[in-house]
C-alpha cells in the first residue's frame, strides 16, 4: 500500500525530518559556505511557512459545542452512540450529562445497536470523521431503521443526530 504521509489534505513533514536533516548535513560537506546557506535556509523557510500557514486554517473538531447541546436536550430514557472509537476521550472530556455513552464496535454495528437501543428511547449519534470509521453509514442507517430522526445539528467538524424510537416498534 505504500507510506501515505498526508492525513486530511495535509503532509506532515515530521516524518521526513531525518532524512532532511541528514541532506541539509551532506550539503554542507558539499557547497560552498554562502551558497549552502542560502540553500539550506529556503529549504527550511520555505516548508515550515507553508506548514504554519496550513495549520492557521485549521480547527480542531467541536466536541465541546456537541457535548453541551446533548446536555441541554437530553432526556433519562435516552442513550449516547459514539461513532468512532478514538471520539470517545475529547467526547468524554466534555460531556457531564447524565446519559450513558456508548463507543460503536468496528464491523457490523447492528448487534452493538440492538443492545443499546433495547431500554431506550431515544438516541444521541455523535458522528466526527464518519469517512474512516463508518463511510458505508451503517450505524445512520440502522437508527434511521430504528426511529425517527428528529434533529441535526453540526458544531465544526462533528455532526448530532437525535432519534426517537418509532411507535411502531414499541406496538404489539
């Protein structure tokens, strides 16, 4: 598969250091003092201006913001459905309600799903980077199976849907 350096859209230059590191050393075995300088101080410059200008562009995901909406909005018959594995600490960092909060297993979500939504009724989805965990949108979809989606919401980079379990599957 080969080392892909980029994660987002963005290279981290980290990666290469050493070996830029070692390149800058040989070339100063190798041009002349003023010449080398110059060489070595836009190959320096040039990278880490580019980097900073990226890195002033970027946000970091708003889990606060997610957090504290599921808290003003919340209910007791109610339950949190994570779906990504790695959200769970910033998520967890935030959240202070009183819901219990579940991380989504990697494969098949429908068995995990069951089981959460069986005393329930109603469920949080927090969803951030949904296109490396779940990018066929299977959890989405098994709730929209499950309930009725009553809500989005979408602080920076994170994505809040609230269901209530459909009449229909409560009848009988």
């Amino acid at each position: 598969t080969g080392l892909d350096l980029r994660a987002g859209g963005r290279i981290y230059y980290i990666v290469i250091l050493g070996a830029f590191v070692l390149l800058v050393a040989r070339g100063a075995t190798v041009l002349p003092g003023r010449a080398f300088a110059l060489v070595a101080l836009a190959l320096l410059v040039v990278p880490s201006l580019l980097s900073l200008e990226a890195q002033s562009r970027w946000r970091k995901e708003d889990f606060r913001g997610a957090a504290a909406y599921i808290q003003e909005q919340e209910t007791p018959d109610e339950a949190i459905v994570l779906n990504a594995e790695y959200i769970y600490l910033p998520f967890s960092y935030y959240y202070r309600g009183q819901l219990e909060w579940h991380r989504t297993p990697v494969g098949d979500p429908a068995p995990f799903l069951a089981q959460v939504s069986t005393d329930t009724e109603g469920v949080w989805l927090v969803i951030s980077h949904e296109w490396d965990n779940d990018p066929q949108g299977r959890v989405k979809a098994w709730l929209d199976g499950w309930g009725k989606l009553l809500e989005e919401r979408n602080p920076w980079g994170v994505r809040v849907l609230h269901y209530r379990r459909s009449p229909s599957l409560t009848a009988g």
